[in-house]
C-alpha cells in the first residue's frame, strides 16, 4: 500500500507533462519561438495540409453565427498558393458571418505588437468582404477587406497587445455572400 501512495506523485507529475506535450503539439498552451527581435508563434496547420476524416481541419474551429449551417467550409485541394490545400469558405445560405478561428493560451505574457498575415483571395464576395482577424481581450481587429474577385494577395494586420496579454484568436471572416481562400497563415511578436 505505501508504494502506491509514493507512486502517486510520480503518475501525477507524468500525466502533467504528458497533458503539457499534448496541449503544445495541438496550439493549447504555446511559447513564441526567438527570431532575432521578432518572435514568431507558431500557427497549428498553417498551411492547411491537414484535414481529418470527419471533416474538421486541425489546429482550427469553424464557427458561424446561431441558425442552420450557411456556409461550406473545407480544405481546398485544387486552389492552393502553396502546398496541396487551402482553406475555403463559401456562404450557401444568407447568414451574418462565418469564420475559422484558432485559439492561443500563452505560459508567459506577451507584450509589443503582434502582426498577423496571410495569403488571401476572393470570387464574388460582397462589400461587407472576407476579412483576416486578431481577437485580442475580445476585441477584434481587422484586417481591409477583400471583395468582390481578386487573386492571391498577401493580407496582414497589426495590433499592440495591452500589457500581461495572455491569450490571443487568430482568423479569418467572411461577412457577406461569396467564396474566400485564406493559406500560408503566420503569426509573429514584434519586440517592444
């Protein structure tokens, strides 16, 4: 009996850091990686190369507002910029908004400025637009949005964090009808 009461310590350290793997591997609990005085985040599936078999696309959430489905959200294989897959959204049904989301919880505090970016492009979106996104303590910030037709096109926005931030969303939203592509998504710190 005592040997179990020793060991209890043991396992219950082990399943900390077992959790602590986990949650970094999939975008849970993250450390911005040093690039000179930059310091890049690293986006889970940034690149939209992984899909699952039920349809979810890793590292990401797909959200929309209440009421039924009104979007196609998938990893396109065939629009790629890069790579074999893109994120693609398509408004099916009249809805307010549609958007992928990526959640970051931080060990350490952040400060400075952070600036996120991505390649983008559209096909008959309307003028409310297909937008990138920072949500940082619940305020959104946005990136111009692209309307109508357009190419490929290199999307980025800024914001400074306010002091001891802690957690940050990252995305994209499409706020009126049409079809937006979003690859190549990164995240970095600019140092203070």
């Amino acid at each position: 009996m005592r040997a179990l009461v020793l060991l209890e310590p043991v396992v219950r350290n082990l399943v900390t850091i077992m959790t602590a793997l986990a949650l970094s591997a999939c975008g849970g609990s993250q450390n911005p990686a040093t690039q000179g005085s930059d310091r890049t985040i690293a986006v889970v599936n940034g690149d939209f190369e992984q899909v699952a078999s039920d349809g979810t696309i890793a590292g990401w959430k797909m959200m929309q507002h209440v009421g039924p489905p009104s979007y196609e959200m998938v990893i396109d294989a065939d629009g790629a910029h890069a790579g074999h897959g893109a994120f693609r959204i398509t408004r099916t049904h009249e809805q307010v908004y549609g958007s992928l989301v990526q959640d970051f919880d931080f060990a350490e505090s952040l400060s400075g400025e952070v600036e996120l970016s991505a390649m983008m492009k559209t096909k008959g979106v309307g003028p409310e637009g297909w937008k990138l996104m920072l949500v940082i303590a619940d305020t959104p910030v946005y990136a111009p949005a692209l309307t109508g037709d357009s190419e490929w096109q290199h999307v980025s926005v800024k914001a400074t964090l306010p002091a001891n931030t802690r957690s940050l969303r990252i995305g994209a939203i499409l706020l009126d009808a049409g079809t937006g592509w979003l690859d190549d998504v990164q995240l970095r710190v600019i140092a203070p």
